[in-house]
C-alpha cells in the first residue's frame, strides 16, 4: 500500500514517521512537507493509495482544496488529521472525499486502525473477481453502424447468455445509443456522473442508467455537447472500476474523436471492434484508424475487424479488404435493410423486431461466442500522451 503523509510540522511528521515506519512495515510511506495547495503535485507524482494529511499545526485549512484532489484520483483513501470534529466540519470533510478525522493527541493505535481500515477497503474493491470484460465499438466512418451493433449486441448478450451486461455512451459529444432500443430520455447522463463522481458507488450508478433489462442497462451521453467537457479521464477510470465490478460485459460506444477521455477508454478494453463497410471510403478510414491504434501501441490481438451490410459477389470482396488492411474480418454482419431500419425507427432492438432475420442470427452467434471466451485483460500506454 503506497501511502504520502503531509504536513507544515516537520515534529507531526517524524511522529507519523515512528508509527509507519517500522521493522517489515507492508507500507510504502513517503514523507512531505507542505501546505495543501502542494497537494495536488505530490499526489500526482506520487500516485498513493492513501494521503494522510495534517491540518492541525495550520491555520483552517480550506477543504475545497483537497477537493481539488480527491476528484481527480476517487479510488485514493483520505485520513485528515485536525483539531475540529464538529459535526458541520466531518460532514464537510466528507463531502470533499476524506474517509477518516483523527482529532488529536495523535497515537499510534488510532493512525494504524485507521491505515488499515483504509487498507482492507483498497484490498476489497481491487481484488473482486471476476472482472467484468470491456468491448469497445468505434465506426471507422460515419455511418458504419458501430452503434447498432455495440446496442444490440449488448442486448442480445443479456438475453441469451443471462450477463450482466452494461453500455457507456462514450460519444460524449453526439451519442444517442439509448435511442436504438428504448423511447425513455434518460434522467442522467455521464455527465451527471461525473459531477457526482465522490458519491459513485453501484445505487448511484444503477439510478442514472436507462434500464432496458433487469440485466442490461445505458449510461446516456450527455443531452448538450456543452457538457462533454466535464468528463474527465480520472472520471472514466471511477466508472470502469465500478462498472467492471458489477457487470460481465462493460460495452463501450466510441466516438471517432480520440481525446483524452477516448484514449483512455481504449486503453482500459479487452477488445476494440472497428466497424466498416465494403466501399473504398471506410476501408481507407479503417486504415488510418488501425495505423493510430498501431501508434497507441494496441496489439494485433485487441482489435477486431467487423463488416457491417456484408453482401456476396459486390464490387469489393472481403478477400480485398482483408488484404488492403492486412488483417483479417473477424465478424460479418449480413446486410438486412428493412429489419434494421425497423429496428431503429421504432427504438426496437432487432430481436424483438425481426427474431429469425439475418443480422439477429449474426449477432446471436457472435454473443455465445463472446460469452463462452475467457477473460484476458490487455491493455494499452500511451493515453498519457494525450492528457
């Protein structure tokens, strides 16, 4: 357990230092001194499972500060040493993501109870198995489809197989996959979670998707474009990590934009699938799609090509485009206009629409095979490029 211990007192600290550091300590404890507008820095080069932070040798110390902090690193642990323990004061360190107050006289009894409360909280959200598997759709052009499938994918994976299965709106700007299966507005959207991130946990979490099943459930985009921008990266990790905790399959709709918050999705999936089409404009976007993927440093083993309105005997043959992106087509989905568009006209997914059409069977066929495949995390390590 990585632990940064803080105060302007040097005597506090060399008292947090006898008590942390001793003889096979399962601490890693750096020791800082400094106010709390240096927090931020040394959390962030520090990266600790737990900041202890002094404010009882300071004058008050604004909490708003620390809040600065906790928002960005939600999984990190807080225990405040302070003078005050008033109601209005706990209920304020709460609020700003501190877990524990340790009012003075400092012991070594009450620091350690309160590190290893911290400790077993850490272990029990970090060691839940299984962890649920991350699939991300992303259109290589628009139009592709991509949203359809990852929608109705998800939805046959939830009827057939019994998963748990949630979907992540992640085209923050424009997304609307909730729309493809259900004609309920969404009373929240990513965006209202991630101005509530201190408060994720699964209630809230459940209470701000669009459910479509008892077991399958959508987190809406946001309603404005404007509010895009309040989802933040260290946002997308909170909601992964609890996502992946309580569901089989976390769904992942893409946007083609990759920012920041993008990136780091990509980073975090078991499996990209770019979707495209057998005209020469999305092979072409395929490929300066899976060159900056390549860039990202993404294995061949995490991206899966699917074709979308796959028809045989046109003018561009799968063989072409295989051999244009030099990488093989690992699902086809054959081309079914009338029941598609039905589907999405209606807000229907297609199974219910069309149960024996084509594209139902595709998608059937693709979930037993998602279903019955073993969990293999990979990942990708360039998203800090991009932050």
């Amino acid at each position: 357990m990585r632990i940064v211990a803080m105060s302007q007192n040097q005597p506090i600290l060399d008292e947090l230092r006898r008590y942390l550091v001793v003889e096979k300590s399962p601490f890693e404890v750096t020791f800082s001194n400094g106010d709390i507008s240096q927090v931020g820095i040394v959390v962030d080069q520090r990266h600790p499972d737990l900041l202890i932070f002094d404010t009882t040798s300071s004058i008050p110390t604004p909490l708003t500060e620390l809040e600065h902090v906790t928002s960005r690193y939600p999984s990190m642990a807080v225990i405040l040493l302070a003078q005050s323990n008033s109601p209005e004061f706990l209920t304020e360190a709460m609020r700003v993501g501190v877990r524990e107050v340790i009012p003075p006289p400092l012991s070594s009894q009450k620091l350690l109870d309160a590190v290893f409360r911290a400790q077993k909280r850490t272990a029990l959200t970090t060691t839940r198995a299984p962890k649920g598997k991350v699939l991300a759709f992303i259109a290589c052009k628009g139009g592709s489809g991509a949203t359809f499938l990852a929608v109705n994918l998800g939805h046959i994976l939830a009827t057939s197989s019994g998963k748990r299965v949630v979907l992540l709106d992640l085209n923050l700007n424009f997304g609307n996959a909730s729309l493809f299966v259900s004609d309920h507005a969404p009373a929240n959207t990513i965006a209202d979670v991630a101005s509530n991130i201190q408060r994720l946990d699964a209630s809230l979490l459940t209470s701000s998707m669009v459910q479509i099943l008892p077991n399958f459930s959508i987190l809406a985009a946001p309603e404005s474009p404007e509010r895009a921008s309040e989802v933040k990266p260290e946002h997308l990790d909170a909601l992964m990590d609890l996502a992946t905790t309580h569901y089989d399959f976390v769904i992942l709709d893409m946007s083609r934009t990759l920012d920041s918050v993008s990136v780091r999705a990509l980073d975090r999936t078991d499996v990209i699938f770019p979707v495209l089409q057998e005209t020469l404009p999305f092979i072409r976007d395929a490929k300066r799609l899976l060159a900056t993927f390549h860039a990202l440093g993404y294995g061949r083993e995490k991206i899966n090509l699917i074709v979308n309105r796959y028809e045989k005997g046109g003018d561009i043959r799968l063989e072409d485009v295989e051999s244009t992106l030099g990488m093989q087509v690992t699902h086809t989905i054959p081309n079914s206009f009338r029941a598609v568009s039905a589907s999405v006209n209606q807000g229907v997914p297609v199974m219910k629409i069309a149960p024996h059409d084509p594209v139902t069977k595709a998608l059937l066929q693709w979930a037993k095979t998602l279903s019955t495949e073993p969990n293999v995390k990979q990942g990708g390590w360039l998203a800090k490029m991009f932050n």
